[in-house]
C-alpha cells in the first residue's frame, strides 16, 4: 500500500485501492491508484511512502495479540520511498489526477516493489 504526505499540513493519508481520489487536510495533493492497484497518480511532489502490505499485516497481528500485555513491545513493518518506474506519476495539476486515464498501461502488471515479493 501507499500513502502521501503533504509539506504542508502534514498529513498522512494512506491511499484505497484504485480509482478512488483522497486528499491531504489542506487540500494541496491528490491521488489514486490506477486499475493496475500499484501505480499512484499524485499532482505536485509529496512524499510517497511505501508499505510493504505483509509485514505491516504482522505487525498489525502481533500488536492485536500482545494489547493486553503490561510491558510496551514494538512490532516493526518494512516501508521505502518509491522510486521505480510505474510506481508513482507526478502530476502537475489536481484536475490532471481527476482526468488522468484509469486504463493507462504502466506495463507493470504484477510488478512487486520489494525484493520477498510484497507490495
């Protein structure tokens, strides 16, 4: 999964899959998902935080299980800035990620971001 973050007002906001737009606080960025579920179309340049979907799934597990614990226990999820081809397109304009064409080919169908497989 992806998120964007916004220099602005710094807000995080973690991206649905495809076509759906979601917004910063302040309004500054947008973005979606194309059809492919792996390419972000995102006006201007935020940050573009990538989180690989297994480990964040585990940690999410162990943390569940572990609520009731006295003791504090962190449980750790692998993410990265992403940088590859398909990726992330930058945008100039909100109106660009609203118009842009959901059945753009990126030529990345079942690309996986991360080396173990995840996405």
């Amino acid at each position: 999964m992806k998120a964007i973050r916004c220099d602005e007002c710094s807000d995080v906001v973690m991206m649905p899959i495809k076509g759906v737009i979601k917004r910063c606080y302040c309004g500054k960025y947008h973005a979606k998902y194309l059809n492919d579920g792996i390419t972000l179309i995102v006006n201007g340049e935020p940050v573009v935080i990538g989180i690989d979907n297994n480990t964040f799934s585990i940690a999410v597990e162990r943390a569940e299980y572990t609520k009731e614990w006295t003791h504090r226990v962190d449980f750790f999820f692998t993410g990265w800035i992403p940088n590859h081809p398909g990726e992330v397109i930058f945008v100039n304009t909100i109106d660009d990620v609203i118009k842009f064409e959901e059945d753009f080919d990126t030529g990345n169908k079942g690309y996986s971001t991360m080396p173990n497989g995840g996405s």
